[in-house]
C-alpha cells in the first residue's frame, strides 16, 4: 500500500506541474483517505489551493502539512506564503522568521520577509532579505525583480532598471520583466527605449496584450501613427481577447481624431466597443473607456454642429497641444489675432502639469515635447493642461486632503510655476508663441462629496488660474480664461456647456478663444 500511495502521490505532483489541477487534487485526496498524517499530500494540496487563489483554504491545507513537520522550513514557508497572500501579514511574518530560525539560508523564507519589509516600508530591510536570497540563487530572475521593486520604492528608478534587465537577460522575453523594464524606462523619460523593449518580444504568432498595449501608448507618444495602425491591425486579428481589441482601437481612434481622420475614427471606434461592455477595472481600461465615451459625444457633436467645422478650409492652423480637452477643438473654425484659422489639435495624453514641472524626466515630458516638436517652428500655439490636477479624486485637491500640514496656495504656486517655465522653455526653443488655456470650472458628478468638498475644490482651480495668470505674465504670454465661460455671475457651473462631467462642448471652447481674442477675458 505505502508504495501505492506514493506512485499516486508522484501522478499527483505532476500533474500539478502540467496544471491538471483536477488530477492532482484527486490524487492526493485518494492518499488523505487512507494516509490522513500524510504532509506530502496536504502540501499538494495547499499548492493547488495556491494556484486557484484560494488563499484560506491553502493556510488550512499547509497547516495541516505543518502539523507533521513542525521542523520543516519548506512547509513552514508555504504556510507563511499562503498568510501572506491571504492579508495576514504579520502571521506570515512570523512563519518566515520561524523558517529562518532552522535554515537561516533558506531563499523562499528570505524572499517571503523581504516581501513582508517591502510591506512595512522598510525597504532597507527589504533589500538585505533579497541580497541574502541572491547569494543562495544567483540566477533567480524572480529574486531580481525584488530587487528592482526596493530600488523603485527608494525612487532609484535607474537601479531598478539595471535589476530588470539583468532579470530579463536570465529569462528572455518574460512578459512581466518586458512589463516592468518598460515602466521604469517610460517613468526615466526613455520613451525610444521603451518601445524598443516592448518590440523586442513582439512576432506575429506572439503579442501579450499587455505588452501590446504598453508598445502602442509608447507609440503615440511617440508620434509614429502609421506603425501605431499597422500593430492595432495586427494585435486586432490576433486571438486576443475582445478588450483587449478594443483598448488597442481606441488608443487609434485617439490619433485618428487628432489628426482629423473623422470617419476613420468612428470605424476604429465602432470596433471598440467591447471596452464598454467589458466593464474592466485596470486602470488603463478604465482611461481608454472615458475616451471611448468622449469620442462618441465628439463624433455625434461633429454631424449635429457641422457649421463650427470647415473641412475644405485652407485657412492657417492654430495648433494646441495638451491633454484630452484639446480634442474638442481639434478642427474647429475660429478667429486668431483677427484672422480666419482652423484649430489643430497635439494630443499628449495624461499628463498632469505636475508631471511636466518634475525635475526627473518622465514619458509625460516626452509626450508634450513630441506633441511640440509636432508644430511648426515660429507657430501660434495654445497649451492645455492642469485640468487633471484640479481634479477632486487625483492631484491637488486629494494630495492636499491627505497632507494638511501642505500649504495649499504655496504648493499650487510651485507646481504651476514649474509647469509654466518648462512649456516655456521647450517652445521658445522652436520659436512658437505660446498662450496657455486655464482650468474649466469641474461639473463632473462628485458620488459621497460635500457641498463644502466640492467648494474647495473650486477653490483649488480658482487658486491654480491665479497662479497660471501670474506665471504666464512673468513669462510673457498670455491665458485664456476658460474657467469663465464655465460659470455664471454668481459663480455657479453651467452644467450644459460640458460635453461630459469634464469636457467642454466644441463650440462653448471656442467661444472662450473667441472672447480672449475680442479683449473680453484676460485669464484672471
């Protein structure tokens, strides 16, 4: 019999490593029945709990293991292992630390504590775990990728990139080591780079949907559109999934728009909309559905308002670069300086104007300095950003919440400040004459927000246009005072000049450059 049970229990293990789950749970149940004290199986068992992240049962299957070998540092680690993806960090802790009391080299128990440091923010201690964990595996990618994380938390960005590429030198196209490079390249401001290493792992027969879509956000970042298409088909008549798809469409349909391609991004966007159905929680779905929804209202406003628009018109481009409020313009007829113009739009998408005041470069610099480099030296242009800031779920108004010991005023002050000098300084050196637009009043719906929140807030946009008007004249440009054809005399926010709870319908957006350029507004 024992020789029996220990065949099946060999069946049992592989095949849990061929993932036939079924099997190896069966397996090891068939050896529980007649062997109920064996640890072996209840290890199994934990294992395969493990895999279906079915975190309390594994803490109840690894401690029966633990029961028949109290001494064993492997099981005591799997136990710790399973507390630790079930939220009881500081049992977790303590199976780690028992497991180090009898082999004190023993690497799962190291990477488990480090993990646990890295928990408490005490990446030094973090560190030292996976260090000593290394010296056990040299050649662990996954130990490396700790690494990195420490270095990321500390903010050496450059150390963690170091870490992931010697990961990814161990395991060749890794997708989440490829992931992760590419993150730490992107937040260097080393956009090229980035998209190189998404590329690198790309073929036909093999496209990870998260690679793709990290390569095709580097892309339009980059401005290369027509490599962006030709890998949105590509992707699109892959075996991806239908979200998948649709993230890849609408990330087209954000340059099609800009670049006035209407028809060919309402066809992108007819093929997107399993984004929406979808109902995704990342936060990259979540993003791309605002466009989603936005680019329906702008593609419908387009065939009801069509007098706003001259697609025949050779009259001058008024280019404006910034985030996703610049699309309401994006073809746009208007006056600039007493002459007929038709508006360009330069989508940058994302940045706060927090990112673009940052001393350390970031792929949301590089985002605006292409969308500048996109416009002809000696141009007008107008800039749109801060609104993202001015938000009251991110930025300002949040930050200042969770910090009260910041000064509000002086910490908007210093950011727009910073924002102004280094838009300032990319378009002078092109040449281009630069007028910042400022921040629209916020009509979007605020779930479980106060009146009085929702008043600070505005005291927070009000403040961020001040201090915009201020830097502006210093720099000697001027601001187009957007914010006041969002609200009435009494200050109140006309709801029905918003295309959604955050953007302006075209024609009230062109209406603000219209009254900037007829004297009637000055920024204030």
């Amino acid at each position: 019999m024992v020789a029996e049970l220990r065949q099946v229990l060999g069946q049992a293990i592989a095949s849990l490593e061929q993932r036939r789950l079924e099997d190896a749970e069966a397996g090891c149940r068939q050896v529980l029945q007649h062997d109920p004290k064996n640890a072996q199986a209840w290890n199994i068992m934990g294992a395969l709990a493990m895999e279906r992240r079915q975190y309390g049962d594994a803490v109840q299957y690894f401690h029966q293991a633990f029961l028949q070998r109290q001494n064993d540092p492997a099981v005591i680690t799997n136990m710790g292992t399973a507390f630790l993806e079930n939220g009881q960090q500081d049992k977790a802790e303590i199976c780690f630390r028992q497991a180090l009391s009898f082999n004190v080299s023993h690497s799962p128990a190291l990477e488990g504590a480090g993990r646990v440091a890295l928990l408490q923010e005490d990446f030094k201690q973090a560190e030292q775990y996976f260090s000593q964990a290394l010296a056990c595996e040299p050649q662990s990618p996954v130990l490396m990728q700790r690494m990195a994380e420490c270095c990321r938390q500390q903010r050496d960005i450059a150390g963690a990139e170091a870490w992931y590429r010697k990961a990814l030198s161990i395991a060749p196209g890794h997708v989440g080591i490829v992931q992760n490079l590419g993150a730490a390249l992107n937040d260097q401001g080393k956009a090229e780079d980035a998209a190189a290493t998404y590329a690198s792992v790309l073929t036909p027969e093999h496209m990870p949907a998260g690679i793709v879509l990290n390569y095709l956000t580097s892309l339009f970042i980059l401005r290369r559109f027509d490599v962006l298409e030709h890998a949105v088909q590509q992707f699109a008549a892959g075996a991806a999934t239908e979200s998948d798809k649709a993230q890849a469409w609408v990330t087209l349909a954000m340059a099609q728009y800009q670049n006035g391609q209407w028809e060919a991004a309402a066809k992108s966007l007819s093929l997107a909309s399993a984004i929406v159905e979808s109902g995704s929680s990342s936060a990259n779905a979540r993003s791309l559905q605002v466009y989603y929804r936005y680019f329906e209202r702008l593609l419908e406003y387009r065939q009801t308002h069509p007098e706003i628009y001259d697609e025949a018109s050779t009259a001058p481009l008024l280019h404006i670069v910034g985030d996703s409020h610049v699309l309401a313009l994006a073809g746009v007829k208007t006056t600039w300086r007493g002459k007929p113009h038709r508006c360009q739009a330069h989508l940058a998408p994302g940045p706060k104007a927090w990112h673009l005041g940052r001393e350390t470069p970031n792929h949301y610099q590089v985002a605006a300095q292409n969308a500048l480099q996109a416009v002809p030296e000696g141009s007008d242009v107008l800039i749109s950003f801060g609104e993202i800031d001015c938000r009251i779920d991110e930025g300002i108004y949040p930050y200042c919440q969770k910090h009260p010991e910041i000064n509000m005023p002086e910490a908007v002050a210093e950011l727009v400040q910073r924002y102004v000098q280094f838009i300032h300084h990319e378009a002078k050196g092109r040449g281009l004459h630069v007028t910042f637009l400022n921040v629209p009043a916020s009509a979007r719906p605020a779930p479980g927000k106060s009146e009085v929140e929702c008043k600070a807030l505005d005291t927070v946009i009000r403040t961020f246009n001040t201090c915009l008007r201020k830097e502006a004249k210093h720099a000697g440009v001027g601001v187009i005072d957007v914010y006041a054809v969002t609200t009435d005399a009494e200050g109140h926010v006309r709801a029905e000049r918003y295309l959604d709870g955050t953007h302006l319908l075209p024609h009230i957006m062109a209406a603000a450059l219209a009254e900037w350029n007829e004297g009637k507004t000055d920024g204030q």
